[in-house]
C-alpha cells in the first residue's frame, strides 16, 4: 500500500511538474516573441525617421549651395541695382519709373467717386 501511495504522490507531483514547465515554456516564448515584434517594429520607425531625415539634409545642403552661389552674385554691382530697382521701386537719374495698378483698384476708385456725399456717410454707419 505504501508503495502505490507514493507511486500516485510521485505521478502527481511529475505532472505538476511538466505542466508548470510547460506553462513557464509558453509564457517566455511569448514574451520573446512580443519583445521581439517591439524591436522590429521600433528599428522600422527610426530606419523611417533617419530617411527622412537624410532627405532633410540634402534639401538643407542644396539650399546652402543656392546661398552661397547668391553671396557670390550679391557682390556684383548690376545685381545689386537690379534688386534695388524691383524690390525698392529706386531709380537712377534720368529714368522714369512706372506703377501700374489693376482694373480692380481703379473700378474701386471710380465707385466711390460717384457716390454722393449723403451715400458715404450711410456706408461709413454701416448701413
């Protein structure tokens, strides 16, 4: 008798045992498995940011090669009248200088000349 009771307490105990290794089993391949899509997932995104950032580059090193290709011209005298005379509106002496205006502009002008007095100050109340 006592033999078949620790023949049974020693089967229980062993399958205690193998499911216990079993359970532990699973649980590190599944948190292998997780940790391992994490990784792969995090190297996808900074291999995307460091693409991203390679094109960044090139764009800024384009833009400095524009910069100093422009310093070299903004040296030269005709550039430099030539900026003066369309960004500033500067003329030399003896030159004339022409604005001209849209039709917009000039319609606007023209509408509010021929308004009477009496319509301007009703358009000046807001009504």
């Amino acid at each position: 008798m006592i033999s078949r009771k620790n023949k049974k307490e020693n089967t229980t105990q062993g399958a205690i045992f193998a499911i216990a290794v079993a359970i532990i089993t699973v649980l590190v391949t599944v948190f292998l498995v997780v940790s391992n899509w994490r990784i792969n997932q995090r190297k996808t995104d900074l291999t995307q940011k460091a693409e991203s950032l390679k094109k960044e580059i090139q764009t800024l090193e384009d833009k400095i090669t524009n910069l100093k290709a422009n310093a070299t011209q903004t040296q030269n005298q005709e550039y430099l009248e030539q900026i003066a005379r369309d960004n500033l509106g500067l003329k030399k002496e003896g030159e004339e200088v022409v604005v001209v205006t849209s039709e917009a502009t000039t319609t606007e002008i023209k509408t509010e000349v021929k308004k009477n007095f009496w319509q301007k100050i009703w358009d000046k109340l807001g009504f």
